[in-house]
C-alpha cells in the first residue's frame, strides 16, 4: 500500500467510527465500545514499554494513581478533573522516574526489573488500601455527582459523547506509537532491547531513553486510569490497580500482538469481548471464570503464539518481507 | 513518663523479635523461589499463588476431612511439590529457549488460573483452620505460639535443604548447574531431570510454607498477593539466586514490615518496606551481598 492509500485507509476508519454513534444507539453496545477502546489505550500504553523488552508489571500502579488521585482531588478539594487529571499524570510520571531511575541507571533488567515493577503496583495496591479513610479502601470509591457543569466535572450522561471522548483518547494512542515509531528513539530502543552494552557503545543513552518511554507509558497509563473512573464514576483497588490490572494488560497486549500499533486494540476487543460473553453465559457464576479462560490463553498464546493475533495475521499476509528487528 | 517509656520499649522489643519470627516464613519462601531462579534461571510470579493452593489444601484435609494437622501437612508438601513439577513440566519446559521474559509472563498466566481456579471451586469467603494455639507470655510480652513454630519449622525446613544441596549427588549435581548449565549437560548430568527435582523441592518449600502460614492467615483466593510481592522484593534485595542474600534480606524486610506495623497499619509496613528497598536499589542495586565490580 502507498503512503497516501494508507492514510486514505485510516481517514476512512476513522470517519466511521466517528459517525458509528449517530447512527447506532443501543446503549450496552456502546458500553462496551467505550470499555473497550478505554483499555486499548491503556494497553497501548503498556505496548510502549512492552514492544521494547521493558516488560512491566507496575502499570496496574500507574493507572490506579491516576484514578484515585482524580477522584480524590474532585471529592475533597473540588478540583475539576480537567485540572486533577493532568496532577494525577504528574504523579504516575514522577513514580515511574523515582523507580526507574535506579532501575535504568544501575541496569536493573530483565527478571529484576518485572519483580521490581510487580512489587511497585503490589505497593500501590497497598497504599490506597490503607488510606482507607480517604479512598474507601477496598470497598471501592465514588466520586461526587456533579451539580454545577457538567462539563467542568468531566461527567456525562450519555454513552454518545462518552464514547466521542474514549475514541478521541483511544487516537492520542495511537498517533503517539506512530510518533515514537517514526522517531530516533524507537531505533534506539530497539538496539538496547537487543544488546544493552552495545547500545551503550554505539552512543545511546541507554538511561535516558528507557527512562523517556517509561515516562511516555506511564503518563498515558495515568490518563486511561482517570477516564476510566470518570466513565465508570466507581473504582476499586482491585479494579485500576495491583498485579492483577497489570497482568490483564501484558495479557491483552500480548494476544493481540503488541510489536504492530493496533495490536493492543485487538487484544482489548478479544478480552472484553470474552469477558463480557462469559458473563452473560454464566451469569453471576462467572466470577473466576474469565479469568481462568484469560490465564489459560494468556499461557498457551505465550507458548505458541507469541507475536499475538494481528501480529501473526500480519506476517502471514506479508512473507517477503523480512521479520522485523524487533520480534 | 517513665512508664510510658516501659511500656514502649516491651512492644519495641516484642515487634523485633516478632519480626524474627516473621523473617523465617519469609526466608523459606526466597529460599524456594532463589532455588528455582539459580538452578533453572525463571521467576514464577506464581509462588505465592502455589502456597495459596497449599493453604486450601490444609484447610481442606484438617477442616473437612478432620485428618490431624501433622499429618495433613506431609501430604501438602508433596502436593505443592508435585504441582511445582507440574508447572515446569507443562509450563517452563517447552518455552525453555524462548526469551527469559516469555517465561516470566507465562507464569503470569498461571497465576491467574491459580487465582480463578480457587475463586471458582473455593468461593471467595475467608476460611481458617480454626486452630487456636496458645499464645506464649513471657514476661510482659505475648508470642503467638503458631509464629513460634513456623520459625522453627522454617529453619529446620532450611537446614534440611542446605544438607540435601551439599551431602547428596542430586543436591551437588543442582549446585554445579547454577554455576554453568551448559558445561553440566556435557559432564553426564541429565539436566531435564535436574530440573524437574528443582522445580518439585521448590514446590515442597512453598508447600511447607503453607503449612506454616495457614495457622496464622486466614486463606482466600488473593491471600498469595499479600505476600507474593514482598517475597519477590525479598529475592531482588538479597540478590536473584543468592541463597544466603535472600535470607538476611527476609529478615531485614520482616524487621521493617514488624515494625512498621508497630508504629501504624500493617499496609504501612509495606509501604515502608517497599520505600526501604527503593533506597536501598541506589545504593546496592546488585544485591545486599553483591561485589563491586
């Protein structure tokens, strides 16, 4: 496909994704769409670190900071999430660099970096737990209703300008990987992915690089965590933070194929997907299910699918071409 | 103001050497998991979960089947020890040369099934064994009898590891492994097996561990998470694989969890725990007994 076809193509989609509410109005279908491209952003934003090789389990903690440090700054100070979102942003990215910093510097990688990052969404978890005065602990969290403007407070209604909204950060993804793709940063993190020392020989700054990626995902974490709690208007520990979170979007980013940019998206529409189906099979039975079906996937994908779906659809359709670096 | 000072300096003292007693259970499991990481070079995200597992089991045969403690407990060693197999068998072997972080997530997914698997057939209510064991004064301070013999439990657990790694030809053959695993391949050992008797002593550990923590923590399907990260924190401080790292590192994080607990929520220990080891990555980012370079 040419450049211009290949835009044509995006324009295209993205029109109609756009209209899709105008036209269509059922309000659980267009539940699910805002769920769905909500958690593709988030995974998205796992993908960033996770196409690299940084494989981190501490975005359940990055998304739960900003969900409750929106809700909190709405409920007790009455500060619009226009104004709490970016805060909660500010503070997930300045975890990620009191974390990675060290990490990065010291060349903490492989297993030491995933048990690092699992212990900090472990502590996240832990943290709002036993602040239970203020966040509810694990009984969950509601922000305020709004009484004034709606808009000030984030807070709509109906499921058409939500998912207006959704699709409009679900994009912010998306343009970001494109950015990142076609920037010297992505060659360069590819090279540490391959050989750190390396790397660091040819003149990358193996810190500085990693830690700008994680700051990238981390931020964009925060930012899906906080829409989520707008759109939901109730979070729990258990539900935007902990390993759990994390490992749900390693899971969806794998199975969709986290090395191409729409992989995540797919991952998000098959797990939702599932996890919704499963739902309605099973009913109030299901608790436990889809998580049992999502381990065994997640195991079996990893053991003989590891590129993900689109991945592996993509190089399929493409054999002449050579494998990508990255994979 | 005097008294005061009293009271406090027997709670002090109490957290500390509860914190000891704490360190032990600590130490068995980073003992299991720096086990498995040395000899197979993997991290199961789902030790805490294999415990877990082991903790429904105890319940179960002590509770249900009113079979007697010290009895029940050799059967969920050797359960948890056959699943460990199971889980190398099943899971790590066939990704054996896919990339380290491919092994790592795949236990991810193992995690999850443990969680969900005992959510589905177990419910999601908390269950104790329902054993009271008595609590210990001495002096003006009061040890829970069952932190007693944990810590007991888990040094003699230790020990036996330490003989069964340095008196028989299998502990020595795991040893030579850790240091070259391709050399040990090319003298003869079978380096499948190896890996299997591993993974399964790993699995006894975490089934000892249960045993050991199922008197003190009521189980539920998440209990694994309550533990899991501090034990993963416990590795990385002491150092992936090193043995007698990982020991003193339990204790420091025990000490700290104690104590932090002390002085606010037990969540704050963890926290404090946590901050302790961030600062502690500046300084000795290789480990508590790693060499400079």
């Amino acid at each position: 496909m040419t450049r211009q076809a290949h835009l044509a193509a995006w324009a295209v989609g993205l029109a109609a994704l756009v209209m899709l509410p105008f036209v269509y109005r059922d309000p659980y279908h267009l539940h699910i769409l805002v769920l769905i491209l909500i958690w593709s952003f988030a995974y998205t934003s796992w993908s960033m670190m996770g196409r690299f090789g940084l494989v981190s389990l501490g975005h359940g903690g990055f998304m739960g900071i900003g969900a409750y440090v929106t809700a909190l700054l709405w409920n007790h100070l009455g500060l619009s999430p226009w104004v709490g979102i970016p805060v909660s942003m500010v503070a997930a990215g300045a975890l990620a660099l009191i974390v990675g910093y060290p990490c990065f510097r010291f060349r903490i990688t492989g297993h030491y970096f995933v048990l690092v990052t699992l212990a900090l969404s472990g502590i996240v978890l832990q943290v709002i737990t036993a602040t239970r005065d203020w966040t509810g602990g694990s009984l969950g969290y509601t922000p305020n209703r709004a009484t004034g403007n709606k808009l000030w407070a984030l807070q709509f209604d109906d499921k058409t300008t939500w998912y207006l909204v959704a699709l409009a950060v679900w994009v912010v993804g998306l343009v970001v990987w494109h950015w990142i793709d076609r920037s010297m940063s992505r060659y360069a993190l590819e090279a540490i992915s391959e050989d750190e020392d390396a790397a660091a020989a040819a003149g990358v700054d193996v810190t500085a690089e990693k830690l700008k990626i994680t700051l990238i995902s981390a931020l964009m974490t925060a930012l899906a965590g906080a829409i989520y709690c707008q759109y939901q208007m109730f979070i729990t520990p258990d539900t935007v933070s902990g390993i759990a979170v994390s490992l749900q979007m390693v899971f969806a980013a794998i199975v969709g194929g986290l090395f191409v940019s729409l992989g995540p998206t797919v991952g998000a529409i098959i797990t939702i997907l599932l996890a919704e189906s499963l739902r309605i099979g099973f009913g109030t039975r299901a608790v436990g299910w889809d998580n049992l079906v999502y381990g065994v996937l997640l195991v079996l994908f990893i053991i003989f699918l590891p590129k993900g779906i689109l991945g592996s659809l993509l190089e399929r359709l493409k054999p002449q071409r050579k494998p990508s670096p990255s994979s | 103001m005097q008294a005061f000072l009293d009271i406090f300096d027997i709670y002090l003292l109490e957290a500390v050497i509860n914190g000891i007693l704490l360190g032990g259970v600590l130490a068995l499991l980073a003992l299991g998991l720096n086990l498995i990481f040395g000899v197979i070079d993997v991290t199961w995200i789902c030790y805490a979960e294999l415990v877990m597992i082991g903790m429904y089991a105890m319940y179960f045969m002590v509770q249900y089947y009113g079979v007697s403690y010290f009895i029940a407990a050799p059967f969920t060693i050797l359960l948890v020890a056959l699943l460990g197999a199971a889980l190398h068998y099943l899971v790590i072997a066939p990704l054996l040369t896919a990339p380290p972080i491919n092994q790592l997530l795949a236990t991810g997914g193992v995690l999850f099934v443990l969680q969900s698997f005992a959510t589905v057939a177990f419910g999601i209510d908390f269950r104790n064994l329902g054993i009271r064991l008595p609590v210990l004064a001495f002096g003006d301070m009061n040890f829970s009898y069952a932190r007693l013999l944990s810590f007991i439990a888990a040094l003699v657990g230790m020990v036996a590891v330490y003989l069964f790694m340095t008196r028989t030809f299998t502990g020595t053959a795991i040893r030579a492994i850790s240091q070259d695993r391709q050399i040990m391949a090319l003298m003869g050992v079978d380096t499948k097996r190896i890996y299997i008797i591993t993974s399964a002593l790993g699995g006894a550990l975490a089934g000892l561990a249960a045993c050991l923590l199922v008197l003190q923590y009521d189980v539920h399907p998440f209990v694994g998470l309550s533990f899991g990260p501090i034990t993963f924190l416990i590795c990385v401080l002491g150092g992936l694989g090193n043995f007698i790292g990982g020991f003193i590192a339990s204790f420091v994080f025990a000490e700290i969890i104690s104590l932090g607990g002390l002085f606010s929520d037990l969540e704050w220990g963890y926290v404090l725990a946590f901050a302790f080891f961030i600062v502690m990555m500046f300084i000795r980012p290789a480990g508590l007994l790693a060499r400079r370079r």
